[in-house]
C-alpha cells in the first residue's frame, strides 16, 4: 500500500469513525480523513432514547472518542462538514468547505428520521436521531406533562418507556395492529404491549395520526377514528430515509441506500457501511439494509480490512440488535423474517425472564433474549454452531 494513498469517509459516527480506527489497527498508514456533518465528536446513538433521555447520562457520555485519542490515531476528523457530491471519475468528494480527493472512499452517511408531513414544524414536535435532537427534545419536555409518542416500534417503545419512567403520561399510537418490534417483527409483540400497559403507558394500536392539533405549539392530535389526544410534546418514531442525497448525479446505484456487494463494494474503491449501505449476501442473491450499531461495526471492520490488505472481505454478519423497556433487556440475533413461532429455551417467561429459539417451518432462525442476558449468550452460541435445540415449550405470540 502506497503511503500516500489517501482514504476519505463522509459520516463521522459508528460507521465511519470505527472504520477509520479499524483501518489503523489494520496497519493502514495512508492518510485518513473522516468528514461529518455533525459539529460534536463521533457518538453514539443507543444512549439517546436511553440513558440520555431518562437523564442518567450527560451528553458527552455517548462520544467514541475523545479530543486526546483522535490524534494519536493520525485521523484527520473534519466537523461541521457536510459532503454535497462525488465524482467517480476525479475521485473527488465536494464538501461545503471544497474538494477532498481519494483513493479510497467510505460512505457513512446513516439514515434521517423520517418526518410525516409538512403540519409537523409546530413547536412541540420532535424527532430523535441526533444529539441536538436530544437536547431540543430535553428542553421541551420540562413542564410538559402529556406525550404522544408516535409509532410503536423498538425507537417509540423505547421513548415511551423512559417518558413514563420520568413520570410523564404518555401515548403511544401504533399504525399497524401489534407492536413490530424490530427485525423481531410481532413475535414479541405481546410482552412489549404487557410492559407498556403495565408501566401506565397508554397503547393505542391500528391507529394513525391524521393531524397535529394547535397553532405555534402543538396541543394534540387526532387520531384516524376521529378520537383526539392531548399532548405538550410530540415524538415521531415513525422510520429514516438513507442519507444518500449528496450521492444523486454520481453513477453509484441507490436503490433505498447505497447498493453493494457482499464486500461493501458499491464501485471500485467506493464502499458503504452501516445504516446507509444496502449489502448483498454473499450468493448475491438478496440485500437488505440493517440498522443495528453492531452491524454498522462490523460492516466497518470488514471495508477497514479490504482497504487496508486489498482483499476482500466479505464476511456473513447475522443481525444483532438489543434494546431496553423499563430495566428489562431485549436482545435479539437471527433473520427473523417469516418466524412464526418462539420456543422457550431457557429461564420463564411467567417470571419474565427467558431466552426464547424463533423457528421458520422447524427451523431455527434466530435468538431472542427477554433479560437474561448469560443465558442468552450461551445460547446465541449454541444457534451459531448449529447445536441448539428448539424446546418444547411454545411462547404464544
Ligand atoms: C435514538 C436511537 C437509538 C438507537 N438504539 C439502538 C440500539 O439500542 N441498538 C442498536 O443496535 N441500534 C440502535 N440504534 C441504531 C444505531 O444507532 C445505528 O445503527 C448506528 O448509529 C448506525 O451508524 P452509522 O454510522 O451507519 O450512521 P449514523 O449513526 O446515522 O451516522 C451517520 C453520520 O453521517 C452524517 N452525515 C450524513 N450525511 C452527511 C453528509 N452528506 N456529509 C457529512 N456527514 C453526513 C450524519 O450527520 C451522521 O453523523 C439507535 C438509533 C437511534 C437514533
């Protein structure tokens, strides 16, 4: 590898920030440079609708890496720099401080929070996907005392959790029938709608917000059976949308992200990791795009190896992700998708803890953990060698 081989990644957070570190722990001593949009150091986001939001954690809490570690690493981290186009053919990305030429280029660039409708800039309204987010979100919740959370997946879940927890009567509305719990889909619907119902959260499923009530500030909402909420703060977890518009005009394919192979390749020399990369299998034959942080990592790892050794890396990453609703951990790994049914390995779900096997047609597909976490470790083990045995006891959905 020559020296003067440069590397550039645009998007300075899990993604990006780990390839950069993985790229010198590879042995990489070209030039690195990490441009973010962001003005704060790398962070990461799990905390946010967790130990940030309940107030357990300051801001600064969340950083990768601090201002003494950067250095060290000969990165060169470029802030409050966002990335506006790239030209394959120069090897140039124009950023709003000028051009970066590359060798190498790593697109970082996450997801967005989707927000629904254009009603929604009323004070009072909300998103959380980045640190400001959080702490716009932390200002408006003093004096609040009614939420309404929009969309019942992990994100809402876990937002309604911590309000209630601050003592907050919170609503949570739900599009779709049960509770999508991530690339669980509705096995653990059931218990996570348990948990809200038990905790004082007030549930309401199949049902949409048709508009925001209130004129500056919003007062509430109604609700697709014309029925009205009322609410100082409203929260929308309702999906993201890849941050690929920088990339339009350049000749990557984007197709719901940056389309890859299984090695990250989305052209010669270009590589996307993370939330915004849509990877294929190593078949070739399906891609999907995963928003967990552990996928983000390991995607990093990946592309920092192909960089640095020329080889490359096309590893089988199974998706893993965790979450936490009112002090009980969820974990879950596995291709969930088509599961119907979730037999109990270890633990007791009456006692509310179990490590559960979910199967597609008998076969096991995935580990789901309901805060157990050692149990399911060993487990999770026993599923990658292919030695775990799906139980008897059936949890119904
Ligand atoms: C509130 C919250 C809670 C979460 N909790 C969990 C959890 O419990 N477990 C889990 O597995 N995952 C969780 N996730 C998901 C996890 O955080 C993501 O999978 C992870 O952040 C992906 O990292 P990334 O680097 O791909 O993208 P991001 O973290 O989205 O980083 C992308 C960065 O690129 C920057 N950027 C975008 N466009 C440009 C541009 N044109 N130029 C320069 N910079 C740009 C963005 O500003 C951002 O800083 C959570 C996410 C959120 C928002």
């Amino acid at each position: 590898m020559p020296s003067r081989h440069r590397t550039v990644v645009v998007g300075a957070s899990t993604g990006g920030f780990t390839t950069a570190e993985s790229l010198r722990c590879n042995g990489y001593d070209g030039r690195i440079t990490v441009v973010g949009e962001e003005p704060h150091r790398p962070y990461h986001r799990p905390p946010l609708s967790k130990q940030i939001l309940a107030g357990e954690w300051a801001l600064g809490d969340a950083t990768i890496t601090s201002a003494a570690t950067t250095p060290a690493l000969s990165i060169d981290l470029v802030l409050g720099t966002r990335a506006t186009g790239l030209d394959t053919d120069r090897r140039t990305v124009k950023t709003t401080d000028g051009e970066l030429s590359f060798d190498s280029l790593v697109i970082a660039t996450g997801v967005s929070a989707r927000r629904p409708a254009r009603q929604y800039a009323l004070a009072g309204f909300h998103t959380l996907r980045t640190l400001d987010d959080s702490t716009a979100l932390t200002a408006d919740l003093r004096g609040a005392t009614h939420v309404l959370v929009v969309g019942a997946g992990v994100l809402g879940s876990e937002i309604a959790a911590v309000l209630a927890k601050r003592g907050l009567a919170v609503t949570l509305v739900g599009r779709s029938g049960s509770i999508r719990f991530g690339q669980t889909g509705s096995l653990l619907s059931s218990r996570v709608a348990d948990l809200h119902e038990t905790n004082g959260v007030r549930l309401l499923l199949a049902l949409d917000v048709i508009r925001l009530l209130g004129t500056d500030r919003v007062t509430g909402a109604v609700l697709s059976d014309g029925s009205t909420v009322a609410a100082d703060v409203v929260v929308a977890a309702v999906g993201s949308s890849p941050r690929v518009e920088w990339l339009a005009g350049s000749d990557l394919q984007l197709a719901d992200g940056v389309v890859c192979d299984s090695a990250g390749r989305a052209a010669k020399d270009i590589y996307a990791v993370g939330d915004v990369a849509r990877w294929s299998d190593t078949p070739g034959t399906h891609s999907a795009r995963v928003e967990h942080q552990q996928n983000a990592i390991e995607q990093a790892h990946a592309v920092a190896s192909t960089i640095s050794t020329g080889i490359p890396h096309a590893p089988d990453i199974v998706p893993f992700f965790w979450s936490e609703l009112y002090g009980t951990r969820i974990q879950a790994y596995g291709r969930f998708t088509g599961a119907g049914t979730l037999d109990v390995v270890a633990g007791d779900p009456a006692e509310g803890k179990f490590v559960g096997l979910a199967s597609r047609d008998g076969t096991a597909v995935g580990v789901v953990g309901w805060n157990l976490p050692r149990a399911f470790r060993i487990a999770r083990a026993q599923f990658t060698s292919g030695t775990a045995d799906i139980g008897e006891r059936q949890l119904a959905p």
